[in-house]
C-alpha cells in the first residue's frame, strides 16, 4: 500500500554532452532551480562533475544537472530536458527510484535514461527500459 501527502518526488540526473563543464552545470542549475532567472516551480538543481564508467566519457569527467522534482505533474520531466537543453546538450539521463509513468510523457523517444523505470513497471514485474 502507498500512501502519500503529496506527488512522488523524482530524482533525475541529465549528463550534459559536448564540451560542457562543471561551471556549465552549476550555472544551468542556478538558472533552472525553483527560483532561479529561468525557474521551474518545485525543481530543486545542482552541478556536479562526475566520473564513473557508465557515463559518456567512459570514466572522463562528466557535467551533470542533479534534479529533484516535487511535482511531475507541474514540470513534466520532458520540460526540464527542455529547459536544460536551451543551455547545453543533453547527452542521456539517469532515474532514481520508481516515477510514475505520467512523468515521462511527452519525454524525447531518443533519449537514453538509465534506470528508467517506472511505478507501473514494478507493479507489473517487469524490468523496465
């Protein structure tokens, strides 16, 4: 049984392409968070560099936008691809935990996401995208 006061919160992490660095990030971020020059209501958004091996530079150091988003329903997770995207390409995603299915409408068909998968996914006990 899943009670909630609100919407599930979703944590979702966009890897930014090119010649992006963490500067980058952070400034997309600043510009992107909830009361930010371009804020999405509900977003919270922070830059980081990372390394790891599944990222795009096979280990290299990678610019990413790390997202919370309060409300999926208020800002679609295809709206802040969107309005990151304005700033820098975005080259993949990545999902933590279980979304519903409505926060990926509308969300490019060509974007890759790691982890996607979605509430009805574990519901029907299957392994997602």
């Amino acid at each position: 049984m899943l009670v909630a006061a609100r919407p599930p919160l979703v944590a979702f992490n966009l890897e930014l392409g090119g010649a992006a660095t963490v500067d980058d990030a952070r400034r997309i971020a600043a510009l992107v968070r909830d009361g930010g020059a371009e804020g999405l209501p509900g977003v919270r958004a922070i830059g980081l560099e990372l390394a790891h091996p599944d990222g795009l530079a096979g280990g290299a150091p990678i610019a990413q936008v790390s997202c919370n988003v309060e409300d999926h329903r208020a800002v679609p997770l295809a709206a802040l691809v969107a309005a990151v995207a304005r700033h820098a390409p975005v080259a993949a995603c990545e999902l933590v935990g279980l979304p519903p299915a409505t926060a990926f409408d509308g969300f490019p068909d060509d974007l890759p996401v790691r982890g996607r998968r979605t509430l009805e996914d574990a519901l029907r006990g299957d392994a997602g995208r």
